[in-house]
C-alpha cells in the first residue's frame, strides 16, 4: 500500500506549514508520513483526508481498495 499524501498535498497547492495548520498534525510527522518513515493513524489519515477535501481511501494506492 502507498499513501498519496504528498501528490494530495501538491494538487492543493499547500505547504507542510499550511498542512500543520489545517490538521493539527506536525510537519516532521507528515513529512514522515509523505516521506513513508512511519505509517499514519486511522485517525491521522481521517484528518488529513477531511483538510484536503477528500476522501480516506483517495489517499492511498492499494491492489485490495
């Protein structure tokens, strides 16, 4: 499984700043998260997912979504 996080994160046009803003989450973590040094939460990828305007499952590329 691949979380797209940094390809959603680019279509919108927003900084890791302004995604630290917008979910609460630091920009070390999701640039973890982008980077795929640690895999996010259920609950960290339902807030990053509700910043970004979509949905859960558009964030990650799986054989079995």
């Amino acid at each position: 499984m691949t979380i797209l996080t940094w390809q959603a994160r680019q279509s919108k046009q927003l900084t890791l700043v302004q995604m630290e803003e917008l979910t609460g989450i630091s920009k070390t973590t999701l640039n973890d998260i982008e980077n795929e040094k640690t895999s996010p939460t259920l609950n960290q990828l339902e807030v990053i997912a509700q910043a970004l305007d979509m949905k859960i499952t558009e964030l990650f590329k799986s054989d079995y979504k």
